[in-house]
C-alpha cells in the first residue's frame, strides 16, 4: 500500500514511502502497483442506452524499486520514472 503521494518525493529524493512490513534484504526489489479487473458498463460504441458490462483488463504498473525501511513497517521505493531517466542515460 502506497504511504505517501506518488508525485511528491519524500526526504528530498525521488522516493515514494509504502505501508508494508520490510527486512533488510528487501533492497534493490522490484514494486509494482497491481489491481483488479476493470469493468465498463455501457459501449460507446454502439447505443448509449443499451447496458452492456465490458472487460477491460487489470492493472499492473512498475513503481519502482526498493531502497530501504524504516523499523518493520514502512518502506521507501525509488521511483520508477526516476529510475528510467537514469537507465536511458547508459550506454
């Protein structure tokens, strides 16, 4: 579970805290934020009036990756945007 607000960084990083139970050697672990199947009703597509339900899908997004804990319930990611700025810089 998200602790903090994903578009502002905490300790003046690019970091988002979580509410988990950690240990140290969580470190360097990828995150990833998933949900559950989403459900449209109507279809644009077709007749407005018409109720139809329409699967879409679920939801899996990359987060980013562990940093580091603090005690045994919250956590801090460093935030996979940042992270990807940085990979994209490498040769």
């Amino acid at each position: 579970m998200l602790a903090s607000e994903p578009d502002i960084d905490q300790e003046n990083k690019s970091i988002v805290r979580v509410d988990e139970i950690t240990i140290s050697s969580m470190s360097g672990s990828p995150v990833y934020l998933t949900g559950s199947p989403v459900y449209l009703m109507g279809n644009s597509f077709t007749d407005k009036h018409v109720n139809q339900m329409m699967f879409v899908g679920s939801i899996t997004y990359f987060m980013g990756v562990f940093s580091h804990g603090f005690g045994i319930v919250y956590g801090a990611l460093w935030k996979g945007i940042y992270l990807k700025l940085i990979f994209d810089k490498l040769p």
